[in-house]
C-alpha cells in the first residue's frame, strides 16, 4: 500500500514504508530512513534530522548493548572452560 502523503512523494513506485520492510529494517532503522526522506518536505527540516539522529543513537545503544552482550556471553565461556579444563 503506497501513501498518498506528499512529504513521503518520491515519484517511484517504493513508499518508505515497502523499502523499509523489502530490507527487513528494524522500527528504529525505518525511521531513520523515514526522517531522513521526509526531511525538507514537512514542516521543519532539522527538527526531521533531529529525529532521525534519535532513532540513530538509539540504534547505536541497542547495538551496543546486542554486541556487549554476545562479548561477555564469550568471557564467561573462556572462564567457564578454563576452570572445567583445570
């Protein structure tokens, strides 16, 4: 289903909302894309990039935190082998 919201016009036959979804882009991903198209079309420009600079640093948190994770997921493996190994 494409909008008929003219700041999401793009003259294509891809919305943001399908180019989203063919990438499999995660909520915060999409709005970034969403803010960035979008921006300069409605209302204020920067308050757009602004927005979309939010979704970005959000998804640098998460990613962060996914990556941090998974890393001490490893340590404790090492440390977890070490001690079993002697």
């Amino acid at each position: 289903m494409r909008s008929s919201v003219m700041h999401y016009e793009n003259g294509t036959q891809v919305d943001v909302i399908e180019f989203a979804s063919m990438y499999d882009l995660s909520f915060n991903r999409g709005n970034i894309v969403k803010y960035v198209v979008r921006a300069g079309k409605k209302d204020d420009e920067v308050k757009d990039l602004e927005k979309a600079l939010d979704y970005l640093q959000r998804e640098i948190a998460t990613v962060r935190a996914r990556r941090d994770a998974e890393t001490e997921k490893i340590k404790n493996h090492e440390v977890i082998v070490k001690y079993v190994n002697g």
